[in-house]
C-alpha cells in the first residue's frame, strides 16, 4: 500500500517539478534557487495539505514576499533541546514533540522520494 | 422543593426494589423533614439506581459522582448557610442518620461488587471515604497513601503522606469536608475513566498514578514508538540505542537529503537549458514508462479512437516514445475524462497535458475502468491486444 502511495507521489512529483522546470525555462530565469523552489513546491503540493509541514512550506513560498518585506520576530522554543529537528522540518516550530516526529516521518519519506526523483531526471537530461 | 420529592418517589421505588434492611428508617426520615430528605434522598439516590442496573463498577462510580456533582453544587451551601449546616447534619456526612447506614450498606455491596475487579485500592479508599466520614479526608487519604506505600516505597508517596497530615488539621468545617469530598470522588472518577492505562503502566514500573504522570507516561511511550518509527526509516539508526544519538542521527539525515536536493537542483539548472530537446522523451519516458497501462486503458475505453489504441498496444512493454501522437488523442478524450474522473483539468498545454489527467485517473477510480476497458476491448473491437494485460500491473519504478 505505501509503495503504490510512494508510486504516486513520485510520478505527481515528478510531473509537476518538470512542468516548473519547462517553464522556468521557457521564460530563461533558470537558476539553483529557482529549481530548488521549485522542487519544494511541488513536492509540498503534491502532499497537500494534510500534513503540517507541506502546509508550512506552501504558506512560506505564498507568502514570500511578505516574509520579505517585514521580517517578524516570532516567538520560538529555542530553549528545546529539539530545537536543532524543529529548524530542520518545516512548520516544526509551532509542533508538539509527538507530532514533530511524525512530521519527521512523512518529510524523510517525502525528501527520499524527491532526491531519487531528481536524480532520475538529472540522469535522463545529462545523457 | 419538587426535586426533593422527585428524589423521595425514586427512592421508594428503588428501595422496595433493593429489599434493604434501611428502608424504613430511611423512609421515616424521609417523611419527618422534607428537607432533610430530600437532601439525603439526593445523596442516596444515585448509589440506589446505579444499584437497580447493576451495571459496572466504573458506571456505577461516575453515575454516582455526577449526580452528587449536579446535586450538591457547592454554591448552593455557601449561598444558604442554614442549608449547608443542615446538608452537614443530614447528609451521608453525618453519623446518626438513619440514611446514612442505609449509604454506608450500599456502599460496602458497591465495594464488594467492585473488589471483584481486583481493583481494591480505590474501592477501599471509597469505602472509607464513605464511611468513615466524621474523619475527614485526611484519613482517607492516609489510607490512600497507605495502600501506595505498601506496594511502592518512593519519594513522592512519601511526600503525599506528608501533605495528608498536614491536612488533618485543617478539615474542621463540615462544608469544606462535603466539597472535599466530592473532589475525591472526581479523583477516584479520573482514577477509574482509564483503568487500562492505569493498571498496566503500575503493574509495570511502580510510579507516580496521578492524572498528570498518567498522561506524561502515554505521551512519552507514544513518542517512542514514533521513534522506533523513524528508527526504520533513517538508514544507520538501527544500532544506534539512546534517543539523544538517535535524534542526531535523524537531523543528519534530514540535512544531507535537504543538501542533496540543493545538489540536484544545482545541477538542473545547469542543465536545464538544454532540455527543451529532451523534454517531451523525458515526460514520455518519465511518466510513462510507469503509467503505460493507464494510456491503455483510458483509450481502450473509448470505441471511437480504434486507430490509436492499437498503435499503443502493439508495444505495451516499450517506453511511449510515439509521444507526440498524445495530444491529439487526448484533446478528443477529453470530455470523456473530464465525465469520468470528475475533476477539473488544467488547462490545455501541447504535450504535457496528458499527464495531468493520468495521475488523477490512476488514484480515482482506476481499477474499474482498467477492468471495464479490458472487458469491452476484448469483447468488441481488440481481441489481439490481451499482451497488455500485465502491462497493466506493471511495476512502477521512477
């Protein structure tokens, strides 16, 4: 069951990031931090918002140039000796430990499956 | 007034029906001060009908507590003195109270039902909680304590048994005892709610069995199967042992993935000027090599476009690298999609707008139509084409 899920997310991802990237180079903007949104982007919307952490990294990539403009300066739990993880996973600042875990679960899933991903096309396009 | 007598009217009923050697007095007491009685019949009241169903003892125990909760709200004796003086008095509270045996029998039955559950701490503090009510709660608590500390020697114990005696000088008004004791029973309710929980986690490691550890103790063993979890998916973890290494090794992993894909997009942005040649074999090859029964099936379907499906099938196990025929195809299904998966289709964009379609049709409602595709293709137009049959569980592998 999760392999046919992975299976899906995979080719999901897959189509959304080259689409992005069909794009991105239709319009000659092409560089590393560009692609880089880009995969997360399409990655987090392939997910959906179920989770929590996709949920962030959208609302991070809506909302950048508002980020931009005021910076805030949001309360954090620096004092947490998880607070390393919680920097890592997206959306992890306002988590529980329980439910920062389980993030963590579905993000290394998700991020596993996006490396394997963009080494496959990276393999495709190179030869 | 006309709750008492609510009350009183239960009570007969219920008694008649225990057959309890209490009853007279009780009703004696009932018909010489409505007041009293109606007070006492509150008290008494919710022990009897639990009585009459016989249900569990956890039933029995909340009914119980929630009626002496809504019952006896303590605003109603700090808003009337004289009640509450006479609640002091007339109430299970007091000694010399007919009623009171009457509740004192009941609920010695409610303890012996309940000791046959093994659970004899709480029901012998509630009993002597019950009877024992001139003591006040300090006893009680001491008994409490007690039965703790005989089976588990630690400070916190230790430490409750303190605290209880220094309350053993304070309960010396009898309103302060009733509302004491009706938050022991809310204590003894939250003690019984999660009688699983409780019972295997003290049998196992002899701590703490307050609400608050209760809860700690879930939550922690929740988080550590989640680790055990997260154990299987790092690779190396698997010997690590202690939660701190463990943690780091999760954040390592997480960091290289995420430095990983940077890598990646890097290097595709290097490329990427280049791969407007490669980018409809890479769609076909990408998304068809692991989808190729689906082009199958949603063109089998349609009876209109013959031609196309054939040319298909003739290779099923080849990449689809006759991509540039897709749109067309596509452009004419389309409405039949659209009918079938229900969904709203991006807009039309050359080549790649076949694949959208096929991802949504793959998670809906696949199955059905890779299986009514076979059927009519089979049975009409395509009989030669049954080679795509496995195709159709192929493996994707991106």
């Amino acid at each position: 069951m999760t392999t046919t899920r992975s299976c899906i997310i995979r080719s999901r991802f897959a189509y959304r990031f080259l689409h992005s990237l069909r794009k991105m180079n239709q319009q000659d903007k092409t560089n590393s931090r560009r692609v880089k949104h880009a995969a997360y982007a399409s990655m987090a919307s392939v997910v959906g918002s179920k989770r929590a952490w996709s949920r962030a990294v959208l609302s991070k990539i809506r909302n950048r140039s508002l980020l931009l403009k005021k910076k805030k300066k949001r309360r954090r739990r620096s004092s947490d000796e998880f607070g390393e993880l919680r920097k890592i996973v997206p959306g992890g600042q306002l988590m529980d430990f329980y439910n920062l875990l389980d993030e963590t679960a579905d993000y290394i899933n998700s991020l596993t499956s996006q490396v394997h991903v963009m080494k496959n096309i990276l393999n495709l396009l190179s030869t | 007034m006309e709750k008492g007598n609510l009350f009183i009217n239960d009570d007969n009923t219920t008694y008649e029906h225990l057959q309890n050697c209490f009853f007279n007095p009780n009703l004696d007491n009932n018909n010489s001060d409505p007041f009293e009685s109606a007070l006492s019949s509150m008290v008494s009241s919710p022990i009897s009908i639990p009585n009459n169903n016989s249900g569990s003892d956890n039933f029995v125990l909340r009914e119980l507590i929630g009626r002496l909760g809504s019952n006896l709200p303590p605003t109603q004796f700090t808003t009337d003195p004289g009640f509450a003086e006479r609640a002091a008095r007339f109430s299970c509270f007091a000694t010399n109270l007919e009623s009171n045996h009457s509740i004192k029998i009941q609920d010695v039955n409610l303890v012996q039902r309940n000791s046959e559950f093994g659970d004899s701490r709480e029901n012998s503090s509630l009993s002597e909680q019950m009877i024992g009510q001139n003591d006040t709660n300090s006893r009680k608590r001491k008994s409490i304590s007690k039965g703790k500390s005989s089976k588990i020697v630690n400070d916190k114990n230790e430490s409750n048994a303190k605290r209880s005696k220094s309350e053993e000088n304070e309960n010396k008004v009898t309103k302060k005892e009733e509302n004491a004791v009706l938050e022991e029973n809310k204590d003894n309710q939250k003690a019984t709610e999660p009688p699983k929980d409780y019972i295997h986690v003290r049998a196992r490691r002899g701590q703490a069995t307050d609400a608050h550890s209760l809860a700690e103790r879930v939550r922690r063993e929740k988080i550590s199967e989640r680790m055990k979890l997260l154990q299987d998916l790092v690779p190396g973890c698997n010997k690590v042992t202690g939660k701190a290494v463990m943690l780091d090794e999760i954040i390592n992993y997480v960091q290289s993935l995420q430095r990983q894909v940077e890598f990646l997009s890097m290097k595709l942005a290097t490329v990427n000027p280049r791969m407007d040649f490669n980018m409809e074999a890479l769609l076909s090859k990408d998304m068809f090599q692991s989808r190729g029964s689906l082009g199958h099936n949603m063109y089998q379907s349609e009876t209109s476009t013959q031609a196309f499906p054939y040319g298909f099938q003739s290779q099923p196990n080849q990449n689809y690298h006759k991509g540039t025929e897709f749109p067309f195809q596509i452009n004419s299904l389309n409405p039949n999609l659209i009918r079938n998966s229900s969904m709203q289709l991006p807009p039309l964009d050359g080549f790649v707008e076949p694949t959208p379609q096929v991802p949504t049709f793959f998670e809906d409602d696949l199955n059905s139509v890779v299986q009514m595709g076979f059927g009519q293709n089979q049975n009409q137009s395509f009989p030669g084409v049954a080679g795509n049959v496995p195709n159709s569980q192929m493996k994707v592998e991106l």
